[in-house]
C-alpha cells in the first residue's frame, strides 16, 4: 500500500512560483509544469525507492520536460517532498528542511 504524501509548506510555494512563471511565459506551460510534477509525485508514492540518492536518507527525482528536480524523504507513515527546485539554481539550498 503506498504511502500519502505530504509537501513542506516551503516545496509548495517553490512549486506554486515556478507553475506561474512558466505560465507568464506562455499560456498552457504552467498546466504542463503542474501535469509533469504530478506524475513524477504520483510516481514517488507507488514507488518511493525510484529516485537517486540525494544524501544518506533523502532521493531525488528528475522532471523530463523541465530543469527541476524532486528532493524527498520517507517516513514510517508518510513521504515529505523537502523541495520542487531548479537544477541549477544554488543546488543544495534545501538541505537544512531535513
């Protein structure tokens, strides 16, 4: 049985700024961004073990379509998505919301 997921308050408002800026680039791409993360979440809940190891207890996943990555840790109960974030933009700016 899959676990639920939970987003820090912090990832959610990565997520939330980054699908209104694609949006203000072109009409359409923020619905894009938003389907992409969606599906690799979705993706991470069936099957948490997916990503690369980012650090000893955190994974990372790839979006496909777009320069951001997933950091996530799981728990006993749930898994916490820590940060929806640009690939090159100050990589490890997360690591202290473990």
């Amino acid at each position: 049985m899959s676990k639920p997921v939970t987003l820090l308050e912090i990832a959610n408002r990565e997520y939330l700024d980054s699908k209104q800026f694609y949006e203000l680039e072109q009409q359409g791409l923020g619905l894009a961004f938003k389907a992409e993360v969606g599906y690799a979440i979705m993706r991470i809940q069936q099957f948490p073990q997916l990503g690369d190891k980012s650090t000893s207890d955190t994974r990372r996943v790839l979006l496909t379509r777009f320069p951001f990555q997933i950091f996530y840790k799981e728990y006993d109960s749930h898994i916490a998505i820590l940060s929806i974030s640009h690939q090159h933009r100050c990589p490890d700016y997360w690591v202290n919301r473990v």
